[in-house]
C-alpha cells in the first residue's frame, strides 16, 4: 500500500481526502486504483489519453516521474505519492 497526497484542488473530488491509501506496483496501477474510488480526480491528474496532465506534477518519493518512468515508475509498499498542480508564472 501507499500514499496517494492530493493537493486542496483535487480534494473535493476525493471526498475531501487530503492522502488515500492505494494498491499497486506503479503509478499507473496506483492512481487507477485511486480512480476507482473516486472516479472525479482522473479528469483532474490524467488526460483523455491516460496519459498525465501536463497541468500535473507527480513524484513518487520526491523524485519527479517524468524523469523516471512516468506512469511506469514502481510504486513500493509504503511509498508516498504526490500530486501537485503545475506552476507557471511571469
């Protein structure tokens, strides 16, 4: 199991949840687990690809899954995901 960290953004669509527990060996199982619960967050971290909303920052244990894996980065017992909006500014 691990810990899915979902910023206040995407919080409403998970029932108010600030972290949920999910299963899986990767990210990609992870977070469809975390879309089975709470079908309203995949809008909201994935695109109509599946692929990861480039508005959408993912880390899995602080490191940056676009420079892993992406959605394939393994995903160990205990492991905390986090999901973050993109920034951008001028």
């Amino acid at each position: 199991m691990a810990t899915v960290r979902l910023p206040p953004v995407i919080r409403p669509a998970a029932g108010g949840n600030r972290t949920v527990d999910v299963d899986g060996g990767t990210l990609r199982e992870a977070l469809e687990d975390l879309f089975a619960r709470y079908p309203e967050t995949r809008a909201q971290i994935v695109d109509d690809e599946g692929d990861l909303n480039r508005f959408v920052n993912v880390f899995v244990d602080r490191e940056d899954v676009r420079l892993r894996e992406g959605l394939d980065t393994s995903v160990a017992e205990g492991s905390t995901v986090i999901v973050m909006p993109a920034m951008a500014g001028g």
